[in-house]
C-alpha cells in the first residue's frame, strides 16, 4: 500500500476548499454572471407586454375586433397562429385575467412599421363572461393594458399533423382560425384549411367578411357557414355531424381543430368518434371553465354553500370565504391575493397551488395536471371548486 498517496488523496477536500475560499476572497463582490440564451428568451417571450388599443371594428352585431400595438419600451412577442393571449383586468374592484385567442396573424406583429395583433370579443351572451362584456362595452382607443403572450399548443404544427387542416368552429371560437387563414394566404403558413363554421343564424357570423375575403383571396383557405336555426338557408344546414366532416375531408388525412363552446366540443368529439378519426389527428383548444358547475359530471356538491379557504404564502396565512358554485382562482381574485392564471381552464399550470387539507370537486375535462400533481395534491385554482373547508398553500408572486 502507498501510505503517501492514500494521504495525498484523503486530504485532498481540505485542499480543494482552501484553494474555493482563497479564490473567493480574491474575487469581485459584483455579480457578472450573464446567461445569452436566458437573456434572448426574456427578449422574445418577456413576461409582460404593456399594450395599447389603436383601432376597434364591428365584426358581427355581437363582437369588436380591437387591435393593440406595444406601448413605448415594450415590442411585442412572436407567436404563433392559434396561439391566445392573457389579459390583466381591472373592473370596478375585482382584478382579473381573461385569456382571448389571437385573431392577426402572426407576420403581422413582425411588420417594420406598426406591428400589431388583435383579438375579437363577444358580447350579449352570459355564457361569454362579465370580462368580455366589460371590455366590449368600455374598452376603446388609448386604453392601456398588461399583456402576456403567447400561450397555447392550438397551432399548426407540420412535423405532427397533416397538411389538409379541417377547422370546426362555433361562436367565437372561430378566431384562431382567423389568425391561420391570413398567415396561410400571406404565404408563411404551408398548409390548406379547411373552415366548417357552426353559427344558429346569419345575422351572427363572426368575422363572415373577413374570412370570405381571405377565402376568396387564397385557393388554400375555404370558409363553409353551417347555420343551424334557418331552415330557408341555402347553404350548409344542421350541426357539424359526421356526415359533413366526411364530405369536406374527402379522402384526405387531415388534423382536425375543434374550438368553440363546450356542448360543441362534445357533440363534435362524438361525431369525430364515429369516424374513427385517430386522436393523435385532433386537436381541441381550451374551453375555460364550466359556468355551472353542478352540471358536470360527477359534482356532488352543494352550489349554495360558501366555505372557507386557508391561504398560505410562505409564513403567512389568510382564511376567505370560497363559494362553492365557483373555482378557487376566483375566490383568491376576490380577496385581492394574487395567482396569476393564464388560461382558466386547468391546462397551463401558472394558478397551480398545494392542497393541504379538505376536499375538491375538479371536472374531467378541465383536469390538466401532471400525474406527479395529481399524486402529491396539487390542484390548479382555476378548475377546482371547494366540496368542503379548505387549505392551500399558493406560490408568493
């Protein structure tokens, strides 16, 4: 055995550490760490984006497309064609966030000169939400927002799907198809849409204008209304059944984008099932939160009740009321704590908060998380609705 060497060896982390600390006391208290690849990505996709309305348009007897550009200091971030945007909302005394799907394209927020990107909003139904009626009704050229952009897998992707696209819209969720349409006539988009329009009459057709311009523009976009309360319409009559998707795929492989409200979602799901369309072949973009819970499937709750939520950030705690009928993000929303939520609908992860004790009521459909989540009792805020007390314990933003 080398005695030398094995006590060479042995005191080799005395060393080690006496060499770190001499080195430490040498250098500069300053920080010079940089990170390019983390400063690039901040410049692209900045956590917030300060933005301002420069134009409104009526777009149907319902809805305003408003357009934004960056305000001073800020530039707005790349996206992608189907991809939403978040809101930060004051109104009144609630302060909230709304996502809205991007309706521009996207080579529009990378023109030289006054790039932009729109959203369209509907107004006059209950099931659209108090945010968007606000923002329809008062929003107007020169209002200032804080923005949070892209967001989103409802996109085009050509190493995945299929180069025919067959859209099946309803209502306003017509807008992402908006935003594929324009970038697929402008040429930085290579794929053929096809658009199947689900709407009850003509008097309502959300961006009807628009779409037939592009259509009628580019020989890759077709825009098909189906109208499912006139009888006399000549075109396309009924749902979006089975029968009309397969006539409008042809013998195609198509992807298939499904976006609207949450009846929709369903019927078009059966309708797709009928004709064994592979799921790896559709794509559903989120629906937001159910606006009656005890309709879903497998509530048990009491929609009446009001319990109390626990909120703990970090060593602090704070108890607020939680009304059953509605999801704990909203509650939070209330009682001015902020978790920040980006879609509302359970999918991204950005209101996602520890459930320490009591018990939740989280819908199937609206149930994002990961399986270690799900394991470890994490919940997302903005899709679970409180069954009993409860305590959670939030991330201090």
């Amino acid at each position: 055995m080398k005695v030398r060497g094995f006590l060479k060896d042995a005191g080799g982390a005395a060393r080690v550490i006496k060499a770190r600390r001499r080195l430490i006391a040498e250098g500069s208290r300053e920080n010079h760490y940089s990170d390019p690849i983390r400063e690039i990505a901040d410049e692209l996709h900045p956590s917030v984006t300060r933005i301002r309305i420069v134009k409104t348009e009526e777009v149907s007897c319902t809805a305003k497309m408003f357009t934004f550009e960056a305000c001073e200091g800020y530039r707005l971030p790349p996206f992608e064609a189907g991809q939403y945007c978040s809101l930060d909302l004051k109104i009144g005394n609630t302060v909230t966030t709304r996502p809205y799907s991007i309706c521009s394209a996207p080579y529009q927020a990378r023109k030289k000169d006054h790039p932009f990107f729109a959203l369209t909003i509907r107004n006059g139904r209950p099931s659209e939400g108090f945010a968007s009626s606000w923002l329809y009704e008062h929003a107007e050229p020169g209002d200032e927002f804080d923005a949070h952009l892209p967001f989103g897998q409802f996109y085009y992707e050509p190493l995945r799907d299929a180069k025919h696209l067959i859209a099946l819209a309803g209502g306003s969720g017509i807008t992402p198809f908006f935003s594929m349409a324009q970038e697929i006539a402008h040429g930085t988009m290579d794929a053929d849409l096809t658009i199947l329009y689900g709407s009850r009459n003509t008097e309502d057709i959300i961006l009807e204008r628009q779409l037939a311009a592009v259509s009628k523009q580019c020989s890759r976009v077709r825009f098909i209304n189906v109208i499912s309360d006139e009888p006399e319409y000549q075109g396309e009559k009924g749902f979006l059944s089975a029968d009309l998707i397969r006539k409008y795929s042809g013998r195609e492989d198509c992807t298939y984008f499904v976006c609207g409200p949450l009846p929709m979602y369903q019927f078009v799901s059966a309708e797709l099932h009928k004709l064994r369309i592979p799921e790896r072949r559709i794509r559903f973009e989120v629906f937001g939160a159910p606006r009656d819970i005890t309709k879903a499937e497998g509530y048990h709750g009491d929609p009446e009740k009001v319990w109390k939520c626990t909120v703990c950030r970090g060593i602090e705690e704070q108890t607020i009321d939680a009304k059953a009928s509605e999801p704990l993000a909203v509650a939070l929303e209330r009682a001015g704590i902020p978790n920040h939520t980006r879609c509302r609908s359970g999918a991204c992860g950005y209101c996602r908060c520890q459930l320490l004790e009591g018990e939740v009521f989280i819908p199937s459909q609206g149930d994002g998380r990961r399986y270690a989540d799900r394991k470890f009792g994490y919940v997302h805020a903005c899709s679970s609705w409180p069954l009993s007390d409860v305590k959670i314990r939030i991330i201090i933003q």
